[in-house]
C-alpha cells in the first residue's frame, strides 16, 4: 500500500496555467462579439436599418372604388358593396395546410374555397400578396378569426367595396361584369394601377369602359407587427375613385322587354334617332351577374352553360338571323333610288315567282297571292313577297347591296358597343370568296325578302331603322350618355343617306304605318288602343328549308324548328322619338309576339307620366 503525496507548487502552477487559457478563451469571445457589434452597427448600419423601418413600417397601395354605374333617369345599375373577406399571404404562413385545418374549424371552409385558393396561390401572383380564401363573412365569422388571431399568421380580414347589380339578370348582357383577374389579365393591365386590384370587367360596359371605371391607385405607410398586420396608419395618399358613368339606356324599358320576353328568347333593342342613344338593349334568357363577381360555383356554371336556352349567350349583338321582311322598306326604297318601279305601277301577284330559264318556284307566303294589283304600298302593307321578287331582279344586287350597306347592314357601326358582330350583307365578290361560286339571279331573289345567305343582329336592325327613322341621318348606336358629366363624343359617323327624292321616305312611312292601320296589315292587331303613330314591319325568318311541293306547317316541326318572329318600328310617325327592332326566335307570328313587345316599350317611353324609378310596377 501507497500514499502519493501532495504538491502544492505543481498544483498552482497548473491553476494559474488554467486561469490564463480561461481568461484569453473569453478575451477572444469578447473579441469577436465586439469585432460583430462592429461589423452589425457600423459597416451593416444602413441595411440593418433599412430592415428595420420596412419590418415596422410598409407602404401599401389602396384600392381605387370602382366608378357607379346609372340609367338615364339616375336609376343605379351598378354600385358597390361593403364586405369583408378572409385571405392569406402565403409567405406569412409556416404550415399552410394546418392553418387551413384551424380556419376550417372555426368557420367551415367548401372545398370549392379550397380549391379556387390554392389554384391561386400556384398560379402567378405578386410576393406577399394576400390570395382571398373565402368572401362575404358574417360578423360572427370576423369574430371567431379575431379571437383566433394569435395563431393564424399571415390571416387577415380585409374589409372591401364588392360589386353588385341590384337589377340583376335585367342587364346582365349589356352592363357585363366584373370578376376575379385571370393570369393574361394580370400580364395585360398596368402593374402599379392594378397591384391590389383583384376584379377587372369582364364583358359590356364593366369591360369596354375598365379603365374609366377604374380610377386611380393610391398609397398609405403603415406600422404593422411581426406578422404584417397593420397597427396604425403613419401617411396616407388618397386613391382616386373610377368615373360615374350615365347609360342611355331606361331602366323602366329595359325591365319592361325582360318581362315581356319572359318565357320566350330573344332580344330587343331600342334607340333615339336623334341621337343614337341606346334606349334598351334585351338578350332573353339572362343570368345574374352577381354571380360572378366573387367566382361562380361550378354548379351554377355548369347549369349556364349546359342550358340548351344559352342563357349566357348575347343575342342582341351577337345573334345572327336572317332579317326577312322587315328589310323591306329599306329594300323598297333601293328600288325606287335604282329606278326600277315608282309609287304607281302595280304588278300582278298569283301567289308564285319564276325567273326566265328556270324551274323553280319562288313562293310567295300567301299562296293563293296578293292580287291583280299590288304596288309597293301595298307590298309592304301586306308584305307581299312576290313584288320584292319581282323587283328584287330588276334592281339586281350591284345596286342593293350598295344602297343597302348604308344602312349599316353587314357593318359594326356602335360607337361603343364592344364585342358586336357585324353579321352578313352579301355580294357578289364575298361568294366568290368564301362560297366559291358566282352570284346567281336566285340569290338576289332571296336577298329580296332578307332571306338567303344576308344575316343581321338585332342591334343592327335597330340602327337601321333609326338611321331610317331619322330620314337618312346618321348616329351611331352608344350606350353612354356621360362619362363623369362629360357627354361622349361622336368622332366619326357613316355618312347620311340622301335620296334621289326626299318625299321617298315620307310615301314609306305611309306605307309602314299601312302595317299597322290597314285591314290587311301584317301588325294590324296593334291598332287597338295606339295614341300615336307608330309605323313598322314585321319578318319572319326560316330557320329549316321546306321543299318546293311542302307547305310550313307549324304543328308538324319541333318548336326549336319553327320560324323566328321579327318586328321593326319608330314612333310617332311625324317626329321620331324611339326606333326599335325585336325578334323573338321561333315565335313564328311576328304580329302576334314581336309586335306587341315592341309596342310595350314603345308604349312607356313615349308616355312621360309614368314614374321613372326603379319601384316602376310593370
């Protein structure tokens, strides 16, 4: 057994040799804390800083409000909503599915909000900016992600002006809408004007006027927290609000045509001619249009879009018909501008029309015919098709188609009417080029009765019949009246229609209003009860051929196969204040169905004792 003994010289050296390399190990530390205090506060200053100020206080851009929207009579169509909405900046979030698990819990999220946000979230997008998740919360809602706010980073509610159409489906086609931007409408608009800018107008005047509706993009610097919500407001530029913008267009006809096409499609279209104001402008069926403003569910979509009515479809300026008779005044007055027949001569109508050389038959609508004696009165009185054959081949198409596409016919002559279609006027070098054929006699017998291959929308037929009402005198369709209190201008316009014989338009009126007052008058049944004078024609255009040895039998066709019903007409004869031209597709009796929605319009604008807002009972 062994004792070591003690050193205690050995055992301070070794102490002290301890102290020294503790004590250089903390210099050293101390060393370099200082040497990064250094390089953090001196040499990094101003990034630090910079830093900072940006981590408390942001600048951010504020929504411009979007423009209102009235009729002409100061009936609101399109306003603006409160509403509050729950979104998300995605950088903000560390665990973006547990944070859609807890909002799910608290206020129930549809997998249609769940899908539409995460298509947004890949989809391009600016860094932090917030992606809406769900709209429209209720107060109890906005409580519950209050309460929770600790634990949702990067959820926010945001309060904001929403649009909305209070008429609703009433002008769906020509108001349009505004929905939620898509990646080409992000890429196509100005980045700064639109850096929160979630809605853009999508269709109509929402879309033709986006960038008066718009208005100007403000800014504000805010103090915010560790996770970017804003505590106060340091400095604030004001965002300037879109435009006011003042239609044409009356609401009390407007909603008067929807309610008359209840049931049925088509559209009608009502002008000024001393203007070229649009007074209505009716596609049937519709659609709410508040549908879209937040993004429509699949389900509603699809129930539009499958609807064998094509609710979502613009027949008034899309929709291509063939315009039948009532291109006859227009192509009556072609043959007296041509020479080719005068007020006096009368032709003899068996009830049929054959050119020299050819067999076929050209029948009239009536088919035991007009008579020994039908003049161009009486051929638009009665609409008598064999006259218009007759001298629909004398005149030829080298000069109707000319003295027709005055009227705008196969032309897109609004002036702010976005997305219109210009239809069809045939010629002989528009066979050739897409039929590649020769213009034959027949075709100009078929173009004679507004029939063949010529096509016209409903907007079309209302210009013309404005420009004719306004005896030549040329106004191109617009649907705004003022834009912030400033009219709109008319830069350029067709030019006006100058007869031979000026006193042509007055024997025509004669002769429309013969339409409406003489026995044998197409739209006679409109006589009863009319306080002005309303002139006019009706058409009916084929929609399925019937052979030569076949009569139209009604009964025996499906009713989506049975003739359109047109009608066009202005009033009062003697100082024209409204022109207006209706086609109700299939309704076969133009009479019997377009006539008398024309006339129901008609009615109202002319009778200025009726109330003018919105609680207008129709």
């Amino acid at each position: 057994m062994s004792f070591a003994l003690k050193d205690a010289r050995v055992e301070k050296d070794i102490f002290v040799k301890r102290a020294y390399l503790a004590g250089l190990f903390v210099f050293l530390l101390v060393c370099a804390l200082a040497a990064r205090m250094t390089f953090l506060q001196i040499t990094q200053h101003d990034l630090y800083a910079s830093k900072s100020e940006n981590n408390r206080v942001q600048l951010k851009t504020v929504e411009p409000i979007r423009g209102l929207i009235f009729d002409r009579n100061g009936v609101l169509l399109a306003e603006n909503l409160p509403s509050h909405s729950l979104t998300i900046v995605p950088e903000r979030v560390d665990d973006m599915s547990k944070t859609l698990g807890l909002i799910d819990a608290l206020i129930g999220i549809t997998y249609e909000e769940r899908e539409s946000f995460e298509k947004r979230v890949k989809s391009y997008r600016r860094p932090y900016e917030a992606i809406p998740l769900k709209y429209r919360l209720n107060e109890t809602e906005i409580a519950k992600i209050s309460v929770n706010d600790y634990f949702l980073a990067g959820v926010q509610v945001e309060a904001e002006l929403v649009r909305h159409y209070p008429m609703g489906e009433d002008f769906a086609h020509v108001l349009g809408y505004v929905g939620q931007m898509n990646e080409s409408e992000k890429k196509r608009v100005d980045p700064v004007q639109y850096k929160v800018t979630r809605r853009i107008g999508k269709i109509g005047i929402e879309r033709y006027y986006e960038k008066e509706l718009h208005g100007q993009v403000g800014y504000q610097k805010v103090e915010t927290n560790a996770q970017g919500r804003i505590l106060k407001v340091i400095e604030k530029q004001s965002s300037i609000p879109g435009k006011n913008i003042i239609l044409n267009l009356d609401a009390r006809l407007q909603r008067a045509a929807m309610e008359a096409f209840k049931g049925r499609r088509g559209s009608l279209v009502a002008m000024e001619p001393k203007t070229g104001g649009v007074l209505a402008m009716v596609s049937s069926p519709s659609f709410d249009p508040n549908l879209f403003v937040n993004g429509i569910s699949y389900k509603d979509y699809n129930a539009l879009r499958d609807s064998l009515d094509t609710p979502l479809f613009d027949r008034a300026t899309r929709g291509q018909y063939p315009p039948g008779s009532t291109m006859k005044p227009f192509i009556g007055l072609g043959f007296l501008e041509s020479g080719v027949t005068n007020w006096q001569e009368e032709i003899k109508d068996p009830g049929w029309y054959m050119l020299e050389n050819d067999e076929r038959v050209y029948r009239d609508w009536k088919r035991q015919g007009h008579g020994e004696h039908i003049s161009l009165r009486d051929a638009i009185i009665q609409s008598c098709d064999t006259y218009f054959y007759e001298m629909s081949f004398r005149a030829g198409i080298d000069n109707l188609h000319p003295f027709l596409s005055q009227f705008g016919f196969g032309q897109n002559t609004g002036l702010d009417i976005g997305n219109a279609l210009p239809a069809l006027l045939p010629d002989r070098e528009w066979k050739k080029t897409y039929r590649g054929r020769s213009w034959y006699a027949g075709d100009t017998l078929n173009l004679g009765l507004g029939q063949g291959f010529m096509l016209a929308t409903p907007l079309q037929l209302a210009t013309a019949m404005n420009v004719y009402a306004a005896k030549g005198e040329w106004h191109r369709a617009k649907l705004v009246q003022l834009i912030d209190g400033q009219p709109l201008l008319e830069d350029t316009k067709p030019e006006n229609i100058v007869l031979k014989n000026a006193d042509n338009w007055n024997k025509m009126n004669y002769a429309m209003e013969g339409v409406i007052k003489h026995y044998l008058g197409t739209a006679k049944g409109l006589q009863r009860n009319l306080k002005y004078r309303l002139a006019g024609k009706t058409g009916t255009a084929q929609i399925v051929g019937i052979k030569q040895n076949e009569e139209y039998d009604s009964e025996a066709l499906l009713e989506r196969q049975r003739d359109h019903a047109l009608f066009v007409s202005f009033a009062p004869v003697e100082d024209p204040k409204i022109a207006v031209a209706a086609v109700v597709e299939n309704g076969e009796s133009a009479g019997t169905t377009a006539a008398p929605i024309s006339k129901k319009v008609i009615d109202i604008f002319l009778n200025d004792d009726q109330p003018k807002g919105i609680a207008y009972d129709f």
